[in-house]
C-alpha cells in the first residue's frame, strides 16, 4: 500500500470508526483520553487494518438488525467502556 492509499484509508476509517461509537452511544472525548491516548491509537490501528470494513460499512449504512456490531467489531468491547448508559 503506498503512502496516499494508507492515509485515505485511516481517513475514511476514522469517520468510520467514529459513526459506529456514535451509533453505539461512545463519546470520543473520553475514548480519546483512555491510557493517554494509547488505547485510542490501538483502536485506530484495530479499525484501519480490520478485516471486516464492508461489514461495518454495510451496517452503518443500513442498521442492519441481522448483524450485530458485536459479530465484527473488533473494538466493540472499547467502545461500550465510553458508551453512555442506556435507560432500560
């Protein structure tokens, strides 16, 4: 991959991966701060080389029902550490 491949793609992965937060109720001001911004970055570097991106694409775009984030996400247990509680 060269230079400008690469960095379309962290591009394209951080709105990516920021929708899907959003959509799981994450705030990215306190995921950004986890270990000084190391857990962050693993995130980051989880999502930019994660295998399953049609996925997480094709359920942002769609919600769909059929396919858990949780199926996939290889930072969904990140995630929810930031999410804000949801009433019952």
């Amino acid at each position: 991959m060269d230079y400008q491949a690469y960095v379309e793609r962290v591009e394209a992965h951080e709105v990516q991966m920021r929708a899907v937060m959003s959509a799981r109720g994450a705030t990215h001001e306190m995921a950004a701060l986890s270990d000084a911004g190391l857990g962050w970055m693993s995130a980051q570097t989880r999502c930019i080389f994660c295998r399953n991106a049609d996925k997480c694409a094709s359920w942002m775009a769609d919600r769909d029902t059929a396919h858990n984030p949780l199926d996939f996400c290889p930072n969904l247990g990140f995630f929810d550490q930031f999410s804000e509680p949801k009433p019952d």
